[in-house]
C-alpha cells in the first residue's frame, strides 16, 4: 500500500486499519521544543535506506522505551516489490540503523515482528521495538555514518579495493552472509553488460513507466520521498529530454521505438558507471531466503555493509533489478502484460545465473563499489513529524 505522509493528516493507515481506529491517529501532536531520546533515535533511524526512498513506515511511540514500527511493502504500486521483498529489506535497514543509533545512547535494541497480527498476517510488517539500558553500551562506531552515507549514481574511481577494505566488508555482514567480489575489467565489464539489458528491459516496460514517473523528482526537488533528478547520473541535455520524454508513455514508446530512445540513458547511467568502479559485489545469504524474517535480516546487514564502506570513504550504487528479475523469472511471478518482456527477463536470469553461478537464488543484495568525491546531491527524508503516528489507544486493542 502506497501511503501519503502529511504533516498535517495520517491519510491512510498501515496495516490495514480500520477507519475508525484511523481517527486515532494524527502526526500533528508532534511539537516539542525539546525532543526526547527516543524522538532523536528515530530521527537518526529515519535516514535508513529504502528502494526509491519510499520510506515505507510509520513510528508510534507508546512510552519511552517503546516504539512499535508500522511497515508497509509497496507491492501494490512497484513492479519491483510484487513479492514485498524489497520493503522488507529496507524495514531491516531501519531495524539496523536504530539499534546502531540507539547504541550512542547507551540502549540495546530488541525487536520482535508482531506474526499474531489479525489482518494479512503473512504479509505483517509491523515491529515492536524495545529499548533496554545497559551501563557498559558503547556507541557503535558506525554512528557518525548514518546521515552521510549516500548512493553514487556516477561514475567512481576503479582503484582495486585493498584486501583491508574487503576484509571489513566481509566481516561486517556476519557469518550468515558472504560476498562474491566481480573485479578486474573482465568481470567489471559483464556486470556492465548485464546492467545495460536490464535497463533496456526496465525503460521500455510500462509498469515500471508508472513507477519512474511517480518516484522521479524534477528540477530543485530535493526529495524528502523519492529520487531528485539530478542524482541519476545524466548529463544536463539528456535530463531535459528524458524529463520531457517521461511526459506521456506515448512519447516513450515512439522515442524508444524509433529514436533509439534508451541508448543515451543507458550508456550513461549503466554502461559507463558499470565499467567506472572497483567492483561489482553480491551478498548472498547462507540459504535461499523465505520469510520475512529472512530477508529483514538481510537488509540489517545490507545496511552495515553500506556504514562500512561509507567509514572506509568508499560509495556504493545499489544494482537490485537484474535480481529482482531475475526472481521472477525463476518463480514464475507475473510482472508484465507484454510476453516481450517476460522473454527479456528470461534472459537476464540466465545472464545472473552465468555471472553468480549456483547460487544466484541466495542473493539478497548486489551492487557496485569505488572511490572518488561525494555526489553533489543526494535524496533527503521526511521529517521525522512527518512519520510519527500519535498514540491515543492501547496499542495491543489491535
């Protein structure tokens, strides 16, 4: 469910609450002068990562050791979420996020994901998160990075990674993931290629039309909800065009059926940054991953990978939809009306399958790596205001 978050109202409710319990909640109590501990937890916690950063949750604060997280998927609007895996990633990047945040506050976090809950209980994405103190709680060194890690969208220095660098990477995703390294120019360049088919396949299907035209910001847009523009890593005459192309699905199909309208975008925005970088990587999960538990835990140690390299003065590009794909293909989920397009798919999980062998269906991540100066732009966040749900009722009455 796709949720418009407002200041001022608490438009629809997540989980599937009523309406009337939805007269329960409002984010307008939000206004002290003072914020408590657990309101400035949660503001560090809402820089978490998100797919097109749609920060899909919610916060209710029942006291001040408890917080209850209300987590939505957006299967029902992205054709890169129909099986909600992607959400559940990002919620377990926040899970992460928080516990390294409340750790500079001297507390250890606990959370449990409510599976008693009445409606859609396999689908539950909402998290009772506890608070506990503990005098010998050290802060995480991760810490200072929430706010500053970012995605690099451009190109980045290909400088081989340092067997250090690699060695703190692998370390920080824990032992119930590993990480296939894609370098050397050979490798750099098939991962390139396969990112160039996929993009054609991602800019040329309508169902990810609706996707890129809602979550795509234009102009000075900073995006406290999606991507500014001018993160994408096009030049300035590409941008006007594809802004102006993006107008109707009709322009789209004629550029891209006669103009060879994909080819610039996917030269500059796949291509080259694919080949520009020190690695290609891929996390893959001891077992192929399940439940929601399964791939909320991935996303907690997606996010330490990405703090990690972030410390290291290293950027990273996340590079999830020949995966996503790929998924599809595999377990026959239907993504598209277009037959074309099923075949294309078909094709990219034959092309991961060859580049992450056996295990391709362990993935639960996979990106590109490098040096170089920050991007000069970046996606914001909602304020926190935005996100807070005000509690008027006993949580537990649902």
């Amino acid at each position: 469910m796709k949720l418009e978050k407002d200041a001022g109202n608490s438009a629809e409710m997540p989980g599937g609450l009523s309406q009337d319990k939805a007269s329960s909640f409002s984010s307008t109590g939000y206004s002290k002068t003072s914020p408590s501990t657990i309101e400035q937890i949660l503001d560090l916690a809402r820089w978490a990562p998100s797919g097109d950063n749609t920060q899909p949750w919610w916060f209710e604060i029942i006291d001040e050791r408890h917080i209850v997280i209300h987590g939505y998927d957006t299967r029902e609007g992205c054709v890169y979420d129909l099986d909600g895996h992607g959400s559940q990633i990002s919620l377990g990047a926040l899970l992460e996020t928080m516990a390294i945040a409340a750790s500079s506050y001297g507390f250890q976090m606990h959370a449990q994901r409510r599976v008693h809950f009445p409606q859609n209980p396999e689908t539950s994405l909402i998290f009772d998160v506890h608070l506990i103190p503990g005098s010998r709680i050290q802060a995480d060194p991760l810490v200072p990075y929430i706010k500053t890690r970012m995605v690099q969208r451009r190109p980045m220095n290909a400088r081989e990674l340092s067997p250090l660098e690699k060695a703190a990477l692998e370390s920080s995703i824990g032992e119930r993931f590993r990480i296939i390294w894609l370098e050397g120019f050979a490798k750099r360049w098939q991962t390139a290629s396969l990112m160039f088919s996929n993009a054609k396949l991602r800019l040329t299907m309508p169902e990810a039309y609706k996707v890129h035209r809602e979550i795509i910001k234009w102009g000075d847009n900073k995006g406290e909800e999606g991507v500014p523009a001018k993160t994408l890593g096009l030049d300035p005459l590409t941008l006007r065009l594809m802004q102006w192309v993006m107008g109707s699905w009709q322009r789209v199909e004629f550029f891209n059926t006669y103009l060879a309208g994909t080819l610039a975008p996917r030269i500059q925005m796949d291509l080259i940054p694919g080949i520009a970088c020190s690695a290609h990587f891929v996390i893959l999960a001891e077992r192929e991953p399940e439940s929601i538990d399964d791939y909320t835990d991935a996303g907690r140690a997606v996010q330490r990978f990405w703090l990690t390299l972030t410390k290291l003065g290293l950027f990273m590009q996340p590079e999830l939809t020949p995966l996503i794909f790929a998924t599809y293909a595999r377990n026959r989920v239907p993504f598209t009306k277009s037959k074309q397009k099923e075949r294309e798919a078909d094709k990219i999980e034959t092309r991961v399958n060859q580049l992450i062998g056996a295990d391709s269906s362990h993935a639960v991540f996979m990106g590109r790596i490098g040096a170089g100066p920050p991007p000069t732009v970046r996606s914001e966040r909602l304020p926190l205001k935005a996100l807070l749900l005000v509690r008027e009722y006993h949580s537990s009455k649902y």
